[in-house]
C-alpha cells in the first residue's frame, strides 16, 4: 500500500493527544491540527480555558463522532493556588478533604454552559508541595469540574485562595506522558509532506485503541453483523463470551477485531444493549 494512502486511512478513524500550550482556546488548537493534516474535521475532548495547558487530546474525522462518550471521563489536573492569608498545613489538608466526593458547583461566570448549580465528585485533592502561601496541589475529578471555582470555593474557608497556574495531566485514558507538543507536532508535518511519515505516524492513535481501554469491550459474532450494523440491539447470542455490564454503561463492540459500535447496556431480558454510535 502507498505510505500516503496507508496514513490517510489512518486519520480517517484516529485521534492525537495534543500537550496544549497557555494561549491559544482548546479550538484553535483543534483548527490547527485540522488544517495542517488538511483532514475533513477535528474536535476536543474537553475545553482547556486559554491559560490552561497540557492534555488536550483531538478526534479526527470519524473519530470525532466518538467525542460526547469519551469527554465524560474523568480528568486530572496539577495547579499552583496562592492562599491569602497564613494558614496552618493541617487546616489546609482537612479543608482540602471537605471538598473530596460530591460537591454542588456554579460554573463561572464567563463559562459556556448555562450558569446552574450542578453536582460533581471530587475523587482526590490534595498538596503535593507547598511554598509560603503557594501551593502545588493535584486535583483527580469528574469531567466538568471547575478548578478555578473549586479553589474559590475552598478559599472562602481559609481565608480566600486563587489560582495561579493549571495544567491538566490526564483526561480518560490520554495521559501527559505521551502528549505531542505542537512544534514537534508541526515538525512531523513538515516531514511527511516532504515524502516521511513514520514520525507522524507514531502521533497518531488509532480510535479503535482508544475504545479498548475506554470502554467495556464485548466480540459478537460474525452472522448478525450485518443487522447490527443497521440498528439492530445486541443479544446475549450475538456475543462470543457472555459478560455482565452495569445498566447504562457505555460498551465497545467489535467483530473480528474490528471495530462495530458503541451500544448501551440495557439488560432488558435477552437483549444486552443498543446502538449508540454505529461505525459503518
């Protein structure tokens, strides 16, 4: 196959895990890796304010239909907050705790989404070095949590506390570690236009690796693929190996390895789950 041909199939159904920089909005950057590999669409999983960086992983073309189910996950952030006033490491650590599970939040006011109080769970919050009254804390957190309004929220009981910086270091199952900064991303641009792809090619992630670990994987068999790939919901006969998935939870399926859909646990009797998202 033409090694050009062979990485064009590849962003077809792919995704790229961006180290976004402090300036540009999470949709520039999107726009950018869109038009430097001259695909069809992109998206973001999860907006970064234009300060913020780090974790900002893209969907590329087909793969961006994937995006309302993987912005769901559970992020991670590492931050600087500035403390006001002198306070005691054991306050700071039990106030910090108060604030771990679920919580009632007002998103901000310049925020997109409608200013509502809305509950989110905190699963860990905690210092990792403190500095006077800076402080390098770590946030683990349900997918849109705002850390800006949670050291607001945690400042009105220390004595007021603001954020100085944020980085996000994790989002569902793209971490830091294997984050692309932009120039290098640019740079294996550079290369493949000019006959290289082997460096781009090691950007880009195959949207089927990102199902696996994302979701509850189940193989059905080959006979009903057909009607599955028009709607039909999934039977306990249509799998290969019967598994128990909690009702409402998000499963990948793939025949032969390759991937089908994304369907919805039911269990309602024989039938397991219906499409959500059908990849044909």
């Amino acid at each position: 196959m033409n090694k050009d041909v062979e990485l064009k199939r590849l962003l077809e159904f792919s995704f790229i895990n961006i180290d976004k920089p402090s300036g540009p909005t999470s949709f520039q950057v999107s726009e950018h890796v869109r038009e430097k590999l001259s695909v069809r669409k992109t998206s973001h999983m999860g907006t970064l304010d234009p300060a913020v960086s780090g974790v900002l992983p893209i969907a590329i073309n087909r793969a961006c239909k994937l995006s309302p189910y993987l912005m769901k996950k559970d992020k991670r952030y590492v931050g600087i907050m500035r403390l006001h006033e002198d306070v005691d490491g054991e306050k700071l650590k039990k106030e910090m705790r108060k604030f771990v599970g679920k919580i009632i939040q007002l998103p901000p006011v310049r925020s997109s989404v409608k200013r509502a109080e809305r509950e989110r769970e905190i699963y860990d919050f905690k210092i990792v070095e403190r500095d006077g009254k800076d402080v390098l804390f770590e946030a683990d957190v349900e997918a849109g949590t705002y850390i800006r309004t949670l050291i607001n929220d945690l400042g009105k009981n220390i004595g007021e506390a603001h954020m100085l910086e944020l980085r996000r270091i994790k989002a569902g199952v793209f971490q830091e570690e294997k984050c692309v900064s932009l120039y290098d991303f640019e740079d294996a641009v550079t290369r493949w236009k000019a006959g290289e792809d082997s460096f781009l090619k090691k950007m880009i992630i195959p949207a089927e690796e990102i199902i696996a670990k994302s979701f509850e994987v189940v193989e059905i068999d080959y006979k009903n693929l057909d009607k599955i790939l028009r709607g039909k919901p999934i039977h306990l006969n249509d799998l290969q190996k019967k598994i128990t998935v909690e009702k409402g939870t998000y499963i990948g399926v793939f025949c032969n390895g390759l991937f089908v859909e994304i369907a919805r646990a039911i269990n309602a009797g024989d039938v397991v789950a219906v499409p959500e998202f059908v990849f044909n």
